[in-house]
C-alpha cells in the first residue's frame, strides 16, 4: 500500500482551487521579485480556505455559508527596515504591486535593530519543514447532510427533558486549507490542515415562570477529523443537562471562599499565563509577569508542558509562522518559569532567542504532581468541600499589566463536597500572582479547547461578591 506524507496529498481533490504546486511557484515568483526591487530579504506565505458552515433552530434551516479565501502576504526588508503588503489577486501584477508596496513601505520606515528574518540556525529546514503531524481530514459535506447533522444534535437536546423548552439553535462547521511559505533564507515548507465542529446551545425553564427559572448552556466538539466528533446525540444531551442543572439559579452572599473552576473555564487561567509570558508583552514591560524567567509562579506541584507534534492536535504544527522550527519543551517545571512565548522579533527586543512561538503557544498542558488517577470531579467537590464551583465566566475583567481579576461567574454552591443549589449573579475575584499560587488541585478531568489542556482547578481563596 503506497504511502503518503502531509506534503504528498494534492489540495484541489479537496474542494481547494489552488495546488501546492501553485503555491510554490507564487512563493518562488514573489521572492524573486522582491530580490530584484533590491531587498536584502523577503519573505512570503500563499493560503487558501473553504469551508461550510450551517445552523439549524427549531429544526428549520436558519443560515447555510460558504466561504473561500486566499491570500498572499508577503514581508520585504531593507536592511533593518521592514514592510509588508498583502494581496488576494494572484495575477502576477497583482502580485508585483504588492511587492512594490511592501518595498515602499520599508524604504520609507525607520531601522529597528531587532527586524530580520528568523536566524539560519533557527529555521526549520528539509525534514524537519515536511513533518507530517497528520493535520488534514477534510469533511466533504453538502448542506443537507450538515443541516440534518445539527437537526440530530439539537432533537437530542429537545428530548432529554419536557423543561427544555427551547433553543438558540445547532450548528456544524467543516473548514479545510492549506499554504506554503518561504523566505530567502531557504525556508520553504507548507501543509493542509482542517478543523470542524459541532455546538448547540439549548434553554431549560419551568413551566409557567421565568427569570431564574429560564437557563441556557451549551456544549461543543471540535476535532480536526470528523470521525473524532462527538456523537450529535452526546452533544446534544449533554448540553440539556447543563443547561437543566442551572435551573432556580440563587444568588450568594459575598463572602471568602475556596473557588474550584471546572475544566472549561480553567482553561482562562491557563490562556492568562500565556498572555502574561508571551513576548510582546514583557518587552513592553505590560506583563504581570515580567522577569519570571527562573521564578516560582505556581505551587512545586505544578508543571507546564508543550508537544507541538501531536497528531492531529489544534496546535500542532512544524514550524511556527515564522518558519522557525517548534520544539517539545517544559514551560514550567516545579511551579517555577523554564521559558517564555517569543517571536524572533521579540526574542531579540529581550536579548534572548525565538522559542517558535509566531503565531502563539503549541498543545499546552497543566499538570499537578498531586492528581490521582481518581481524582476525576466528584473528587475535586470532595477537595473543594464548602465553596463556589464555576462552570461558567463572563465579562473580560482581567488586567494582564497588574494582573488584577474580577469576573462574573455562574455555577454552584457546594456543602460537604457536594453540590447544593446553582448560582448565579456573582463575581469572583483577586489577583492571577496569588491564584496562581493558590492553585491546591488539579482534576484528572482534563478538558483540550484549541492548544489549551487541563483539568478543574481548585484555588484556595478567592472573594465572591453576591448579595
């Protein structure tokens, strides 16, 4: 049986207009010309993308989307001054007048010492450019078999209980592309990748009243194939029982207490670490993180790790967008920093080197080195054991500079380890330098959304304002 390799798989079998032979020659096309204008670099990325998108509510058809886009940008430098120009003509005079442009534009910008292309010893070359981390499953759906997709997701949902009485609808998604990149430092490399899904949202009430006593949740599934979905049905299901288990919602009075974040929503705890390490904020000194490099941040129990070579993982990827070659790494070991999120820009504004993060953070993973293989949620309510359990977070009150945090938040109330009424109308908040530091658990109910995993977390202490 003959194999093949993500660089093999030929695009326009799969609804693409363009071919990767294409994309190379508009890549080889567009250097060449800006080599000619006189750059002392230049780099170049080609991508197209199409996909379907269709909802459904009440078991009517509501939107059915097509989408397909391309894109060349292209990036010139001269000498230490750097421009970029992009394009969605790929007519070779489009192509030159973008080229033109992006020259212009860095005649005409002032030197900045830390522009230029990705060091040689940093760029991902040769097999190392053409891993395949098996990214591309496209889903060649019509619109009908979306739409009766998402009809079996949200009748799922419908017929769990007679208090779902309604629904803001199901959807499904199936989107697939693809690019090529290079840069005139040798860097050539591109591959097809694809991510679909399926989301309903659906709403519980009491017959007869209202208030409190209406509640919606939702629930979704994404993978990069679709086989790796979750059932319509599960999704369905599940997100009717979230949504019911909200119903005569109470509110609290404010008050000190443990806070245990369910797996979802811990997810923000870990995207606020990534924002507070990731390059551009600590050489703009707009961090609450700024020279943690070799420091404690969390409790010796926690570790950070990062594998942008999973197969079919959201975050994988080779090379980063720079063309920088990625790399498996501990980000925290021990509760203490082991390394930043930096672009060669960056990572030269801090005198340090890229770790091949263009582009953001690679299937990252948050760990305790307490968690038990029991320690799923009804062990973490046992953990938390009078306190509040968030399942859901609103508003964007989170400062990254001071890293002050005050979010409304809805969930339960819980007594003896388990969980005594739903809450709602509350805000939660402190400070990520002692959330962080105050996290005493870990799930082993870990949860991926995009290149994020994790399990609940427990913080120690948080204030809870309510009534």
């Amino acid at each position: 049986m003959a194999t093949h390799t993500q660089s093999d798989k030929r695009p326009a079998r799969h609804g693409f207009a363009y071919t990767r032979e294409t994309f190379q020659q508009l890549v080889e096309d567009t250097l060449s010309t800006a080599k000619s204008l006189g750059a002392s670099d230049a780099s170049v990325e080609v991508s197209e993308g199409v996909g379907l998108s269709v909802s459904v509510r009440k078991d009517k058809i509501e939107n059915v989307e097509r989408n397909r886009d391309k894109s060349m940008s292209v990036t010139v430098f001269v000498g230490q001054r750097r421009g970029n120009a992009s394009t969605s003509d790929y007519s070779p005079a489009a192509l030159q007048d973008a080229v033109r442009a992006a020259y212009d534009i860095a005649r005409f910008t002032a030197e900045d010492p830390a522009a230029g292309l990705p060091d040689e010893t940093d760029i991902a070359y040769g097999d190392a450019a053409t891993r395949d981390l098996d990214l591309f499953h496209p889903w060649l759906l019509d619109p009908m078999q979306a739409a009766n997709i998402a009809r079996r997701c949200e009748a799922a949902a419908m017929s769990t209980d007679r208090r779902i009485t309604n629904s803001e609808g199901a959807g499904v998604s199936a989107q697939q592309s693809h690019f090529f990149a290079g840069n005139s430092r040798g860097f050539r490399g591109g591959y097809a990748s694809s991510r679909h899904s399926l989301s309903v949202a659906p709403i519980a009430s009491l017959p007869g009243r209202s208030g409190n006593d209406m509640q919606r949740d939702a629930w979704y599934s994404s993978m990069r194939a679709p086989e790796d979905l979750a059932k319509p049905a599960a999704v369905g299901r599940y997100a009717a029982e979230r949504a019911l288990s909200r119903l005569q919602s109470r509110k609290v009075a404010t008050c000190e207490t443990p806070v245990l974040f369910e797996s979802t929503v811990a997810l923000g705890l870990l995207g606020a670490y990534v924002q507070g390490t990731t390059g551009g904020a600590l050489y703009r000194k707009a961090s609450f993180l700024v020279d943690s490099l070799g420091n404690r941040v969390f409790p010796e129990h926690i570790d950070i790790t990062e594998d942008p070579h999973l197969p079919r993982a959201i975050g994988s990827a080779p090379f980063d967008d720079e063309g920088v070659l990625t790399r498996s790494r501990k980000v925290v070991s021990q509760g203490v920093v082991q390394g930043y999120f930096l672009s060669t820009y960056s990572a030269r504004k801090l005198g340090m080197r890229t770790t091949g993060h263009a582009g953001g953070s690679q299937n990252l993973r948050l760990t305790s080195r307490l968690t038990k293989p029991g320690d799923n949620l009804d062990e973490m309510l046992r953990k938390l054991g009078r306190g509040l359990f968030v399942i859901e977070l609103m508003g964007q009150g989170v400062n990254y500079v001071t890293g002050d945090y005050s979010r409304g938040a809805a969930g339960f109330w819980v007594e003896g380890g388990r969980i005594a009424y739903p809450v709602h109308e509350v805000t939660i908040a402190g400070n990520l330098h002692d959330m962080f530091r105050g996290i005493a658990a870990v799930g082993g109910d870990s949860y991926t959304m995009g290149t994020k995993t994790i399990g609940s977390v427990l913080i120690d202490r948080m204030t809870m304002a309510g009534l």
